[in-house]
C-alpha cells in the first residue's frame, strides 16, 4: 500500500467522519451516505483547514479531501499545485456556498486536466 493510500484510508477518512465500523476493503463503512453528502460535509467542517492547507500546497486535509474527491495518488501534486496557484478564487475573503465551491473546483479540474471521480 502506497504512503498516499496509508495516510488516507483508512483512518483519516474514518476520522474526518467519525465512521468506526471498517469494511473488508480497510475503508470506512458509510453506506447509507452518498459521496456528494461526504463532500459537502467535508466542506462544511473543515473548510478552513482546507483553505490554510490549500495555500501552503498540502497538508493533512488537502490530502483527505483529494482522497475522498477520487484524485489519483499520480495526480496529488498537480491538484495540491493548481490548489495553491487558484487559492483566492476557491477561498474568497467573502463566504462561498460549498455548492459554489465545488462547481469552481470542478473547472479547474477539467481546465487543468486533473481526472477526478465525480460525486453522485
């Protein structure tokens, strides 16, 4: 197992939401929650992590949350980078619905040719 996939999953994903139950795969058990309710609940808690670990090009939550939004580990460094680069257009100083957020992270995914793993 990669040091990407040790650091994620499982225990910082179970962390972030507050999941106990392990799966067989080693991922948390959270199958009464859709990926898009995790995103935005990721959002709605740790906003402000996200935004201090997207303007220093990493850290813990940048790394989960690109975990759980299906960057690839190969793909990390271009994410953590363009997150770094578009900062004050993902983090305004004025508040940003997570929706808002989210359909500006999604262009500059595609723009800048990141795949990712849309929510449902």
């Amino acid at each position: 197992m990669s040091a990407f996939n040790r650091w994620v999953a499982p225990w910082v994903v179970a962390w972030f939401f507050g999941c106990t139950a392990m799966a067989a795969t080693g991922l948390p058990a959270v199958q009464s929650v859709t990926d898009g309710q995790m995103v935005s609940e990721f959002l709605h808690t740790h906003l402000d992590n996200l935004a201090r670990d997207s303007a220093k090009g990493g850290g813990e939550h940048l790394l989960a949350f690109a975990q759980l939004i299906g960057i690839s580990q190969s793909q990390y460094r271009a994410f953590s980078a363009m997150m770094q680069q578009h900062y004050s257009s993902l983090f305004p100083n004025t508040w940003l619905p997570p929706q808002a957020f989210v359909h500006r992270l999604i262009g500059l995914l595609n723009t800048n040719h990141i795949d990712y793993r849309p929510s449902r």
